[in-house]
C-alpha cells in the first residue's frame, strides 16, 4: 500500500493519468466515463492491488474530495440555464420536489424492510435514502454526452441532478446528526433551512462579486481571459469554503448558486471560461472517483448481500419509475422518454463521498465506546457504505452503461436538423423548423450572430460548419437534414459534400448565393435553392395566387403542411375514402408520392395507401400534428 510522502505525488500523478486515459476510452466507446473511473478505483484499491488504502491519503482526503465537489457542482449549475427550464417547467419542478420526497421515503422502506439486522434503525434507513435521492451532473452529464435526447429531457434530467445534489447533502448531513452519538442533534426543518439559506445567501453574494469583477476590473487586454477563469475557479471554491465554514455541507447549495446565477448573466470571456472549468472538472472528478472507489473494502459490499442487491432493485426498478410518471404527469414527454427518464437514474460523487465521510466519523465514534454500542456503530458503518455503494456501482454500470442502447430502443434520440448559418436565412428558417417540433441546431462562428441566435433561443454550435469535428459536435451523425445556408456558396457546398460523404446524412440542401452556381451544386448531387429564383416564386406566389400565400406565409400559427411516411398498420391497404374520415378534422391529404410513381400526385378517393408511402397533410396546424402520428403510427 501506498502512504509514504515520497510515493504520494506519483501516485496522485498516475490516478489523474488513469482517469484521462478513463475519458479518452470512454469517448472512443461512447459509454459515460464514470464506470471506467469506478472500475479503475476497484482495481487499484482495496478491492484490488490495494495500491491505494485508508492511509494513503491520510486526513487530507475529506478536503480534497470537498473543493473536487465544489468544481463539479459548480460547473454543472453554470450550464444549467433558466431558459432551458421552461421547457418543461411542471415536470422539472415535481421531479426536484415531489419526485424527491418519494426518493426518499421509498428508499428508506427499501432499506428498513431489505435488512432484519436490528442495526438499521428508521434514522439509519432515512440516512441512506438521503443520500440515494441525489443523480447529480457527475454522472447525468456524461450520459447526455453520449445520448442526445430532446431538450426538455435533458433539462429536466440535469435540473434534478444539480437540485437534488444540494438537498440530498443537506438533509443527509442533518439526519446523520440523529445516527451518530458523538453529534448534538437539532431539529430536522431548522437545520435543512440553516444550511440551505447559508448556501444560498453565500452563493449568490460571491456571484456578485465574480460578477461585478469580471466587469468592472481593469484587466490587462493580453491576460484578461486567464484571470477572467481563475477568478471564477476562485469564486466556486471561495462560495463552498465559506459556507461550509458557517454550516457543514452548506457549501454545495453555495457552489450550485454561485454557478448558476453566474452561468445565466451575460459576462466577459464567457467561452474561455466554459471551456477551462470543463477541463478542470474532468480530471478532479476523475481522481475523486477513482481515489473514493479504491477506498471501498470488498467486505462492505459482500456484508450488505442479498439485502443490499433488494434495495438496487427497488430503487432502480421501482421508486425510479414511480416518481419519474408521477413527477411527468400531464406533461409533454412521451411514454417512451418517461420510461428513459426512468431508467436514468445514477447516483454519483454526493452520495460516494458524504457516505465515506459518515462510515469514516462512524467509525471513529465506535472507537470512543465499548460494547455492544461500538459493535452497532461499526455495523452501521458498513451498511451505510456499502449500501450507498453498491447502488453507486450498479446504476453507474447497467444504467450507464446500457443507457444509448435503450435510448435507440425507445427511439427517445430525435433526429436532428442542422443549419450552418446563423444569419436571417438560418434564424427564419429554424423558428419554422422548431415550430413544427424538430430539433434543430444552427452552426455559426460569428459572435454577434451566435449572441443573436441564443438570445432568441435556438441550440447553437459555435465553429466553422465547414469543419467535420464541428459538424460531429452538432449532431451530424444523428442528423436526418444538413442545411447549409451561408452567405459562401463555396462553404455550402463543402459542407454539403461533408455532410453527405462523411456523415450520410440523408437529406442536404444547399442555398446558391449565386443562381449560376445552381448546376454545379445539383451535378454533385446536392440539392439546391436559388436565393434569386426562390424570390421570384415567392413574388409570383403572390400574384397568381394570394391567397395560398398569405396562408402559407402563416404556417405555424392557424395551418401547416407536412409530409409524413405511412406506417400505421390500420392504415395500409385502405383507400383515401376510408382513410379521410379517420384522419382528425382538418386535415386533409393533399398529396401522395412513393416507390410506384416518380412525381408526387393529388390521390384519387379509390387510390390505396401503401407501406413507405409518403402522405403531404394539409389543414389546420395541431389537426396536422394529430394526422401525423395517426398516420406514422407513433
């Protein structure tokens, strides 16, 4: 075992070295990193080569594990904006509140009931569902990296992970209060509102000192991004510290406060400082992991047993579902993304390290007594660690692991659309898009019109279209279309041929600046508007037919137009005259187009629906979204 002073640097060089080599393996399978960092731990740790041990890092551990969790809680809050929250306000807010409550209570039964052992008492089984009530973005965030779901399951997952982090760590550190003897126990509401407000009062004072800062400042132009970083790296580990310093585990709420107030104000160096605390927070996080993994003795896991594996069941299994469509009821999710939300539910770095912190004060007070007492306490130790453990690992590797596969299962990861070009082609076009429901994402590299995109609330990937690792980062591989609405018709064909050949996006459209670069564009097979030529219709549209302009320059507020694949079993092999009066009130098919014919054609009442056929629904806008999935078989 490593303790010796000389051997520690290499040791701690050679953890971070394992976790990067942890992250690069995890990118290249496109699995979250966590269950490589826990794996890593196993194997070096006591449950392995015992290379590292409860010495290793003497007292010094707790610290480091707390200003770790200062950085990662802070940098989750700082991405979490407010304006993602309205996508799904109802369901976020139930999942934080309600969803937490049954977090809670179904896990402290699950625990009481699972183990005969007289040792877990009610406060001790609440003390483990405390801690289990926390996700957290250590183990969330790296899940959507991998799986790139609609926006507003993506919020409301890391919402649930950033809130319940905070008050899962304040009501465990206040129920821990009444299991261990060796701390004066005080009211459970006055000592959640103490730590809570204290974090929240702390948090948002040192954003407004950050902030003001970052503003005001006279920093020199050639070193103002590197202080504007480590002036907020100093904001987060200052907030935590601080409150901590007044109220144990009131740090969290702070660094979670600080964050988020500051992630969701305009400020200088916004980019640069993104960039740098998502560095910084991937190898702190990948040596706590893999330093608090190594701590665990294979004993605490073998002690818990069958008992311990009930209680993975009926978290992951039951209370998980249960609160999730509790918590969605009467809002926009599907079943499906219902049922994904249910199966992500991973703890992370709260619980793993406020767990060893309590086994370790646990322990110490055992040593300060005799009998049957010090046998309880230690008993108590080794449930609760390995309890909160064996969840750990078991919802980090099958849930983690598993997560893209039943994601493609579901079918919960939309397919995207991507626009390159931020300007007034790409903006208009994108509310159209998103006004139907797609998930669009624009590329843009110009800082006012990325700044003009976001404020107007569209996804942006901030680089030059034109670049593949770009195009990858926005979602290329899982796009169904690729537009490419430049002002450069050199830069839209090459994003178009990138699109088609390296990614084989299924649809590409192109806008000609130029109307004599139109043939070059379609020899290559790319399909191509004519800026020139699509004003003209548009001007022809309103001279020869008005009135079919004007509403179709309305779309998306009273009527739409959408093209939709027939698959809906109850539909094929019927005539339009049966298939009319089982579409929704107005809504009418209006087209229909397939392999049997090259153009499409206004459908006779005899002509019969084929499977792969494709339908154009034309009528009122949610009457077409309603004939759409009747139609799609969604």
């Amino acid at each position: 075992m490593a303790g010796s002073s000389g051997l520690l640097i290499p040791l701690v060089a050679g953890i971070i070295g394992l976790g990067v080599l942890a992250q690069v393996l995890a990118a290249r399978l496109r699995v979250p990193s966590i269950i490589f960092y826990l794996l890593v731990g196993v194997i070096i740790g006591q449950p392995g080569l015992s290379i590292i041990g409860d010495g290793t890092f003497g007292g010094a551990l707790s610290a480091i594990v707390g200003l770790a969790v200062a950085i990662i809680v802070f940098e989750g809050a700082y991405h979490l904006r407010f304006d993602r929250l309205r996508e799904a306000p109802a369901a976020t807010f139930r999942l934080v509140t309600v969803g937490a409550a049954i977090a809670l209570v179904g896990t402290a039964i699950a625990v009481k009931f699972a183990f005969s052992s007289a040792a877990v008492s009610w406060n001790l089984a609440f003390l483990i569902g405390a801690l289990l009530v926390a996700t957290g973005p250590t183990v969330i965030t790296p899940i959507l990296d991998v799986v790139p779901v609609r926006d507003r399951v993506a919020a409301a997952l890391e919402t649930e992970g950033i809130v319940n982090d905070v008050t899962a760590a304040i009501i465990a550190v206040v129920i821990f209060e009444t299991v261990n003897p060796a701390v004066a126990s005080e009211s459970l509401l006055r000592g959640f509102a103490l730590r809570l407000g204290t974090g929240l009062l702390v948090g948002l004072i040192v954003a407004g000192v950050v902030y003001y800062l970052l503003q005001y400042v006279d920093l020199s132009p050639g070193d103002a991004p590197r202080n504007s970083r480590l002036l907020v790296l100093a904001g987060a580990l200052i907030a935590y510290a601080g409150a901590n310093t007044i109220a144990t585990e009131a740090g969290v709420a702070a660094a979670a406060t600080a964050g988020m107030a500051l992630g969701n104000v305009d400020h200088p160096y916004e980019e640069d400082i993104e960039e740098f605390k998502g560095d910084i927070t991937l190898l702190v996080l990948s040596f706590v992991f893999i330093a608090l993994a190594a701590q665990l003795e294979l004993a605490s896991l073998i002690d818990v047993g069958l008992a311990g594996i009930i209680v993975v069941l009926a978290v992951a299994l039951l209370i998980r579902p249960l609160l999730v469509f509790v918590s969605a009821v009467g809002d926009r999710f599907t079943t499906n993304e219902k049922l994904f939300v249910s199966f992500v539910g991973p703890r992370g770095i709260i619980p793993a390290s406020v767990a060893t912190l309590f086994a370790v004060e646990l322990n110490a007070a055992a040593e300060e007594v005799t009998g049957a007492q010090a046998e309880l306490l230690g008993t108590q130790a080794d449930i609760l660690l390995g309890t909160v453990f064996l969840v750990i690992f078991a919802t980090a590797l099958f849930e983690g692991g598993l997560a893209r596969y039943i994601a493609e299962k579901l079918d919960v990861i939309p397919m995207r659309v991507i626009i390159v070009g931020g300007g007034q082609v790409g903006r208009a076009l994108a509310a159209r898009l998103e006004d139907r429901g797609e998930n669009v994402v624009i590329i843009e590299e110009e800082e006012e019109s990325v700044e003009r995109a976001r404020n107007e609330g569209y996804a942006v990937e901030i680089g030059d279209g034109t670049d593949t690792d770009v195009l990858r980062s926005a979602g290329a591989e899982n796009a169904k279309t690729v537009v490419a609405a430049t002002g450069d018709d050199d830069a839209n064909l090459l994003v178009s041929q990138l699109a088609s050949s390296k990614f084989g996006v299924e649809r590409v459209i192109a806008r000609a600046n130029n109307p004599d670069n139109v043939e070059a564009f379609e020899d290559l097979g790319v399909r191509t508007i004519s800026s020139a030529m699509a004003t003209a219709w548009a001007i022809d549209n309103q001279i020869e037919r008005p009135a079919i302009a004007h509403w179709m320059t309305d779309v998306g507020r009273s009527g739409d137009v959408q093209e939709v694949e027939v698959k809906n079993q109850k539909l094929i092999g019927k005539p339009i005259r049966e298939v009319g009066p089982m579409l929704p009130d107005a809504c009418l098919v209006a087209l229909v187009s397939g392999e049997l014919h090259e153009n499409a054609e206004v459908p006779t009442a005899d002509y019969v629906l084929e499977e792969g056929d494709m339908v154009t629904l034309l009528g009122r806008r949610e009457s077409v979204r309603d004939g759409m999935k009747m139609v799609s078989g969604d």
